[in-house]
C-alpha cells in the first residue's frame, strides 16, 4: 500500500512494460514518466502468457520472454529502480495497483493486435479519468492509422505503401538510455513476485535458441552491420549462409526498437547503400503487415480475399504429419520444419518455400500452418506471421497470385545450391552430392547408397508429386474462384 505523494506537483507514473517493449532505450513511456516525477515499473504476469498450459503453447517465445524480462529486471536495477512483478490478469492488476499505489498516470506502449487494443480498452475504462492512461507508439516507426493512400483509406499494396512511408516518416531519432532512474517511492512497499522459471512453466529449455535481453540484442546489431549487413541484398534469400540481420525476435519483444534498428541502418556506410535500402523495405513490410492488422483486425480470423473465405482446403492428416515433422521428402521443406524446432526460426526464403507446399501442395489451411509457426517461432509475431502465410496462400494483401506454386526443388537449387542448409538440418542426406541433395528421388543407387540413403526407410520418398500438385491446386483454385466471382456477380 502507498500513502499519497507528498509532492503533489509531481505525478506519480506507473510504466507498464508488456512484453513488445522489454529495454530501456528508446523507451517513450519511460522517458516520459522520468520527465514526470516518480517512477513505478511493472510488469504483469498475466495468465494470458504464464499460466502453465498457455505457456506450453509458446515454449520459444516463453524462454525469450524469460531471459529478456530477467535482463529487464538487471537494467532498471541497475539504473536505480526495481521491476514489480505482480501476477493477475491485466485488466484487474493494472487498475487495482494505480489506487493502492496511488498512481496519477499510467503509460505504456501500445500494440497493434485487436486483443491487446480490447485490453487498453477495459483498462483504461477500468481507471476512469482520475488516473490517465497514456499509449505511445514504439512498435513500430509509424503509427499504423497514419499511413494512407490519396483517397484517405488503408493501402492494401505493398510497394504504394512503402513509397509513402518513405516520403512521410521524418528523421528517426530514437531516445537513449536513462543514465539513471528515480528510485521506487518510500511508500511502495509491494513486495513483487518472483519472475517463474521455464520449469515452473513445465517447459524444457531449448539450448538452440537466440539469447534473450537488450544487451544480447544490441550486439546482434553491431554483428550484422558489420558483417551480413553490406551484402544484405545478394545473400538474404541464400539459405545457406547467414546473410540476414536475425533482430526479428528483438524487434518482436521490443528488446531493440524498430526506430533504432532504422537509425542504426540508415546511418551506416554509404558504400553499403544498396544493400540497407532492400533491408529497410524489409522493416517497411514489417510497417505494412503492423498497419494492415490495424485497420482490418479481422485478418487474424478470415483471408483478406473474401473469394477464400470457403476455400476447399483438405484434411491430410498423413501429408501434415510430415510437414511438421519434416518428412515430406522434400528436402528444403524438411530443412524448415526441423529448423523451426530445433531453432525457433525458420529462414525467410524456407518460410516461403515450406508455406506454399503446405497450402498449395498438400491444400492444408494457411491457418494450420499459421498455428503451427507461431507455437514455435521464437519471432512469432501476429501481424507478421499472418500476413506471410496469406501471402504465400494467395489469399492476403499484396498475396502472390494463386497460380504462383513454389517448385521446392529448384527453390532449393537456387538458393541453397551446395546443398549446406538441407545438410545443417536434414543430417541423413549429409553425404548426397549437391547434384543430388535437393532431389534425393532421383539420384541413381550407386549414389544413394555411397550416402547411406535408403529412400523410404532413412528419408521418405516425396509424399506427393510435385507436377500433379500443382495442377491440382490450379484446377482447385481456379474453379472455385471463377465459381465465387460467378456468384459475387463478378
């Protein structure tokens, strides 16, 4: 409990951290509570993520979660403060804590989600207009209501939307770090929960993933832009090397910012210019998919084309069974899969690759596959997960046609030509000469055996062949959408 400030002239800020904000750089509800008066941190241990069984839903985004509130905790501590812990649902802790703490604003940073907008909602509600509740932007370098096209509405296409976010986005200049903060007022005695352990959870570490927190996060920067960054635009579809900036689990928790990954791109080398500009398009997607979330919420829930709303999608249970597992006998798409298990994370290029031979080969939901991904992806971020798996089904803004059908082969072939990414995680075709590592199928006797392949018993054979899928998508998808324009009067 918690006496009434004694300086009335100074308010008394409650800074909710939830989760997409987990730093102190460039932190604007922080900044602006230190500007303030006095500073309450918190975070809430909402059942929504921590109850055990939830929990288990999200075991990759659980242990960064974990490592990166613990780095949270070290920061605020260290710059002078502490993190209060509480456990409860947000809607209840948040408004109970602003009366027994006497709190006279709350800030926090906003999210993008229908789900955490409903929460804000009956939060703010809940604190009535004696206790301010403030939202600043951070997720991402617009807010994503701003960006529009000459009539006044959402962009639905990518590129006309990059090119305006471009002209109207002015000079990022992210906040730095508090060198100090205030410490928690004499008063606020809350004794603050203890953060739980993944075994408190009932979930099993996975040494494989990326290390959690703002410090591992920073470094990861400085490690692409010296490294991976000035060949971003010949090598980030390579699956065999490490040609991409790996800060999308960061930019997911908020463990770096998107405007400081912007501020540190766009101001590194000038010889590297080419190279930064495709990767800013790349966090101008990540704008895109944040504003389209926004403006049309139900995209978590129905396909953005109304003509797929009642798609004939299958039941292949077998045929999802090997995808998930990696077994379909397509050795890029089971590169994928196990990657996405053993790491977390899936290269961009594989995600592609793997999404299309879900929906298009084996005519399984995007919504499975969507499911599936965000239970494991260490980066699994709503809007972003959503929108590559409408686009590579066809059925999203900006999507690929519906005719457009990956070859996983010669996908593969291009862009893991040695073979190295399907060796990494594929370990029983190690030894196929890359002739042959992408089509194990077709590779003589004489050469799977001097690799110890034995098809159907050490890799599967392919569980479907690639011709006739693709056909029979086409035919699938043509029909029906002929059919729904025929019936929409098109």
């Amino acid at each position: 409990m918690a006496s009434r400030p004694k300086n009335t002239a100074s308010q008394r800020t409650l800074v909710w951290f939830r989760g997409k904000d987990l730093r102190v750089t460039d932190h604007a509800p922080l900044r602006s509570a230190i500007e303030a008066g006095e500073v309450v941190p918190l975070f809430v241990l909402d059942p929504y993520f921590f109850a055990p069984k939830r929990a288990q839903q999200l075991p990759h985004r659980m242990q960064f979660l974990l490592e990166s509130l613990a780095a949270l905790q070290k920061n605020i501590e260290h710059l002078g403060s502490r993190l209060l812990l509480v456990a409860g649902k947000s809607v209840d802790v948040v408004p109970r804590l602003a009366r027994e703490l006497n709190i006279t604003r709350v800030v926090a940073q906003r999210w993008t989600e229908p789900f955490g907008r409903e929460r804000d909602r009956r939060v703010a509600e809940a604190l009535t207009t004696a206790v301010p509740f403030t939202l600043f932007d951070g997720e991402t370098l617009m807010s994503p209501e701003t960006v529009r096209n000459g009539s006044g509405q959402p962009f639905s296409v990518f590129t006309p939307f990059a090119r305006a976010l471009r002209r109207e986005l002015p000079e990022v200049k992210p906040l730095p770090a508090p060198k100090t903060l205030p410490p928690l007022p004499a008063d606020v005695r809350l004794e603050s929960a203890q953060l739980p352990s993944l075994a408190d959870l009932g979930i099993t570490e996975n040494p494989g993933l990326q290390r959690g927190g703002e410090r591992a996060a920073r470094e990861r920067l400085r490690e692409f832009l010296d490294s991976a960054a000035a060949h971003y635009d010949s090598r980030r579809d390579r699956m065999d090397l490490p040609g991409t900036s790996r800060l999308s689990a960061d930019l997911k928790f908020g463990t770096l910012s998107v405007r400081s990954v912007w501020a540190a791109v766009t101001g590194s080398a000038p010889k590297a210019q080419r190279a930064l500009e495709v990767y800013t398009n790349e966090l101008l997607w990540r704008e895109f998919t944040h504003a389209s979330l926004w403006d049309r919420p139900q995209l978590l829930t129905q396909p953005f084309r109304p003509d797929f709303a009642d798609f004939p999608w299958t039941e292949d249970q077998a045929g999802w069974e090997a995808w998930v597992s990696g077994h379909t006998g397509f050795p890029v798409v089971d590169a994928s899969a196990r990657q996405l298990l053993a790491e977390g994370f899936v290269h961009n290029r594989a995600r592609m690759i793997s999404a299309s031979f879900l929906t298009k080969h084996l005519l399984v939901h995007y919504k499975q596959g969507e499911a599936h991904y965000m239970k494991y992806l260490t980066d699994g971020d709503w809007a972003q997960n959503n929108a590559g798996w409408q686009w590579s089904a066809g059925c999203g803004t900006d999507a690929q046609p519906y005719f457009r059908v990956f070859n996983p082969t010669l996908q593969g072939e291009k862009f893991d030509p040695n073979g190295d990414y399907v060796r990494r995680y594929v370990p029983e075709l190690a030894k196929l000469p890359a002739k042959f590592i992408h089509r194990p199928a077709e590779a003589p006797a004489k050469v799977l055996e001097a690799a110890g392949v034995k098809l159907g018993e050490t890799y599967p054979e392919p569980v479907v062949d690639h011709a006739m899928a693709r056909d029979r998508f086409l035919k699938i998808a043509e029909s029906h959408l002929k059919g729904r324009g025929a019936r929409d009067g098109g």
